[in-house]
C-alpha cells in the first residue's frame, strides 16, 4: 500500500518538497493545503507542473482537504516558530494524520515551547499521530550526524560543528535572508529585533544535550554579520566592501565542564564551505564534508526520507534522534 | 533504576567492554561467563581488575549465571560467525535477556543466515528479547554513517566507503590477523580458505542495500595482500620489504544501475589512514573522519552505547539502522 501524502505550503521549499516526494514508488499524493486564493481549487498540476497530478486539488485549510481524503502524513512547509505551526499542524493530528514538518522549532519544541510539546505528544499519543521536525539544518549536518558520531566513543569531553555555506551558489531568498547589502549596525539591531540571524541553532545544540545527557545552562548565542572584504556580484545581487554580505551565527553551551559549540557562517563568497564535526573523546572524531551539504536540495531531500521511518514511529512528539537512522527513501 | 548488564566472554575485548560499561551511571555489572576454567568462580575483580565488582563472579555458562540473577542485557563477545554465536545466545534469548553482540555476522545474519535470522527473530519475540549486532566495522563506519549520510540525499547514484587503518598502531592480535609477515601467496592461499581477511564487509554492504531497498546481485569480494615497500618494525613484529604487512578487502555489488563499493585497507604504516563515505547523489556527499575511527576503543563504545538504545527498541532481531541514532552513553 502507498503512503499518501498531503503538502501544507506550497512556496517555493514546499514545491519542491512535493516534486521529490512525487518521485517516490511508496507515495501517493492525494492533495495540497495554500493560503494563497490563486491556488485553491486548482490542480496540483496546474499549480506545481507536476504530472499526474491533474486530479489532485489545493484546499484553503486542513479541514477542507480531511473532507475529501484522508492522507497518512502532511508535509508541513510553512513557518519557523512552534506557536504558529501547532495551530496548522493541530486539526491534522486530531485526525489521526501524521506530521512532518521543516518549521525549525519543532526539531525541539522542549526548549522554546515546552507545554506546547508536551501537549503535541500528549494529542499525538490520544490521536495516533507523530509529529517530526526536520531537516538539513536544523535536523541533520548540525545535530543528527554529530549525535550520530558519538556513537562509537566511549567518552566525550567536547563537540564543535561548524558550518559554512557559500551563499553566492544559494537562491535569492537565502542570500537576502542573510542580511546581504546592510550596512553592519543595522544587520546588528536586526539581530536584537529577533529579524535576522539563523532559526534553529538552539535547537540544534539542545537537542545534541539532550541526546547526551548533558545538563547544559544558558546558551549563549552570538550574530555578528560578516563584512564584505571586495565588492560582491552574485547572480541575485551586488554587495559593496565593508557592507554585510552573510551572517556568522554561533551558540556554546556547557554543563559545567564538557563543552557544545555550533558555529555556523553562511555569507557570499565564502571560501572552503564544509559540514565539520569535531569530537573532543575517547576516541576523538575529526569529520568534515567537503563542500558541505546543499541547504535546500538536502532539506526537501530530508523532509521526504523521514515519512517512512516517521510512519514506522511510535505515536508522539518525535525527535530526530528517537527515530530509526535516516536513509535516503 | 540501573541496566543490569552481564559479560559474555573475557577475552580482551570482553574485558574492555565490562571496564567501559563499568563506568557508565546507568549501569549495573551483575556477572560473567567464560570457559576458561583459570577464570571461572572468580570474582570480576580479581579475573579484569575492576574495582567494585569483588561481590560478582564469572560462571561457566549462562544457565549458570542465570541461576543467581537475571541480567537485563548480555554483552556478547565470543565469536564472529552467527551458527556459533546461536546456541550462546538461545539461553538468553529464551530467558528473556537482550543481547548486544559483536558477532560480526549478526549486523546482517539474514545475508548468510536466513533460516537462523528468522529463528532468532521469532524467539525474541516470543521471549521479549532483542538481539543486536554490532561495533565499529561492521555495525558504523562503513554502513550505519553510511546510510545516515544518504538521509539528506534526494537520489542516491552510487556509494563508495573507504576505511584505511594503520595497524602500525593497533594491538598485536590485529597486527597479526592482517598476515603480517606472510608470503603474498600463502596469503591468497588462506583467503581462498576462508582463513584471511576481514568478516563483516559483505554484512556491511547487505546492510546498505537493504536500508536503501536496492535489490543487489551476487556481491563480488576480493582480498589481496598489501606488501611491505620497506623493512617495517612494530611493537611487536618486524615484517621484511616484500611480504605482507596488510589487507586489501573490497567488496562491490549493484542493482544494475546503482553502484555499492566497500574498500577496506588495513596495513602496517599505512599512510592518511581516514574514514570516507562518497555519496554521488543529488545533492552529492563528499564525508571524511580525517585518522579514521580506532578500531578497537570504536568497537568497545559501540557495543556499551547500544545498550540503552536496544532496550528501548522493540522485541526482535534488530539492526543498527533499525534502532534510535547512535549516541555515546
């Protein structure tokens, strides 16, 4: 039997989130949620450029799509924060449909918004439903894998993962979002507003701690925007010398003696991009992946591969690492 | 409440996995077995030199030890073919004890196996035990990281995983087991008679394909001797230019497209010994652990940290990509 699916978002990441899961044998895509009236009542075909899809509609909301059908999974592509999504992903829950979702927070709602995850797992657990926050990052490069790598240590004294994208090679949504063409005050008081910076890091980093069983305090967490060192010209947009041109986000935390460090520098132009894990253990880990993993390709890419092993999950709030090992569906 | 965990044999391997074990918060040493008759009604401490375990003794078998206490895991060291492992760990099976093992076989006894992978699966489930193989190769570095890393891929091509070990730097036993020393044909001699050469790569690469459910034909295996370019003197042996001071073991399958290659280099002096995992997907994964993963310390971590994690799973015969994410314990 196929796993059928519903996608809730269709902009840009949502689309493509959608395009790769229609590739799958084990999918049926039975329809799609947007808020956007261009979209509703039109096909998903009409609407993506997906064939097969002809027959398959966009709904206004959840509930308009459960009249018609009933999907095992949504895929949630839509917002950043637990608060908004829990009132979207709540209807779907209720009616028994599983959830997994790219909104960053719910890699790890327990830190942010802990009764909200525990009344997610307890709705999940009443309803047969599991909810999943995923990812590349949050969800994969910056927390899963490094879980993943201390498994064969006997012991561990520190982690540091550092990350680091070349923007230029991003799309325009990314090179904007972080921060490129402002003058470095203004990326500053952005970052104090909560408007700039990258959702998740926190996560990620409580999310290693947990795994662990590190009881770490505060997380002190930095943003300070990389300044262009020449004048930039990427396919999107131009940034002159000694304005922003991407941001260096950095969250540390320790339980008193071992140490958490995520470093993550996502700017245009930037030079060496890696995926690096380092363990200070017994034995010690030195891993990296050269190039790094590509933001957006690899994000649908893990949004799609979780369904299987989501499906396969017990009933609740699901964390990444509580699941079987991710694989490529 | 404590794991109550037991040693199934005492060899060194067995000794280091009781001692990291031993350090571990959530666990409690509750006995040994080992036929070596010198060990036998001992003391832990007096047979491995650990302190704390004076109250606990070394039975003979099992039954024996099944007589005074009833572990919640048995850490299984003994062998490394599953019809040798099966009438070990039938007792505990049926006494409703998990086991985690490091049975090289038992990653994937279904390779060589079938009939007794499913009489273990059905026992266990019968029983409410699980069975676990695992350690650093088989059971991460060239098959679980492997299949983790494919989670962020959209489509996977082909996976090459290469693991080169100095063995310069490894314990005697191993710098034995590599043929150090021998002509190159009595080399190949012994490979063709199943006597050389490393157990576990073809499990490793059946593993792979299974998680990615790609449908591969005959694996095709090759194992030749490394010679020594130079006079090399260890710690413990001296090997003449011109004979073996190594192994070169390589197995590839496919499914008539995609490609799976597994090579494996474990040679005295060997240079840039390193872990890589190369993805040719969408998007592609170019992973390296830079001085590899030590064998040995690997194997002892993997085995202790699997303990929570298997205990956690459900009742069966299990795989590590079946399992949470490995995580240090």
């Amino acid at each position: 039997m196929k796993i059928k699916i519903a996608q809730f978002g269709l902009g840009p990441i949502g689309v493509e989130t959608l395009k790769l899961a229609a590739t799958k044998p084990w999918a049926q895509i039975v329809g799609g949620v947007d808020i956007d009236p261009a979209k509703i009542g039109r096909s998903l075909t009409e609407v993506t450029g997906i064939k097969g899809l002809e027959k398959v509609r966009v709904y206004s909301s959840f509930a308009e799509l459960a009249k018609k059908t009933k999907p095992h999974v949504v895929l949630h592509t839509a917002v950043s924060r637990t608060k908004t999504a829990f009132p979207q992903i709540e209807p779907m829950i209720k009616a028994g449909v599983s959830v997994v979702s790219s909104c960053e927070e719910l890699l790890f709602p327990q830190l942010r918004e802990p009764a909200l995850a525990k009344k997610i797992d307890a709705l999940c657990r009443k309803h047969k439903a599991r909810v999943l926050g995923t990812g590349v990052n949050p969800g994969f490069v910056m927390d899963t894998l490094a879980v993943c790598l201390t498994g064969v240590c006997r012991t561990v004294e520190s982690i540091e993962i550092e990350r680091v994208v070349n923007a230029s090679l991003r799309r325009m949504p990314l090179q904007k979002k972080i921060g490129s063409g402002l003058p470095p005050d203004e990326f500053r008081r952005l970052f104090r507003e909560n408007k700039m910076g990258h959702v998740g890091l926190v996560e990620s980093i409580s999310l290693i701690a947990h795994c662990l069983n590190w009881k770490i305090g505060k997380i002190k967490e930095t943003c300070e925007p990389v300044i262009a060192d020449h004048n930039i010209k990427t396919e999107f947009l131009e940034v002159k010398k000694g304005l922003t041109c991407g941001i260096h986000h950095r969250a540390e935390a320790n339980d008193g003696k071992k140490t958490l460090v995520l470093d993550l520098k996502m700017y245009l132009d930037a030079k060496d991009p890696r995926d690096a894990v380092k363990i200070i253990g017994d034995p010690p880990i030195d891993s990296i992946i050269r190039g790094g993993v590509h933001g957006d390709r690899a994000t649908v890419a893990a949004l799609v591969n979780a369904v299987p092993n989501v499906l396969r999950a017990q009933y609740g709030m699901l964390l990444m690492t509580d699941i079987a090992v991710p694989r490529v569906g």
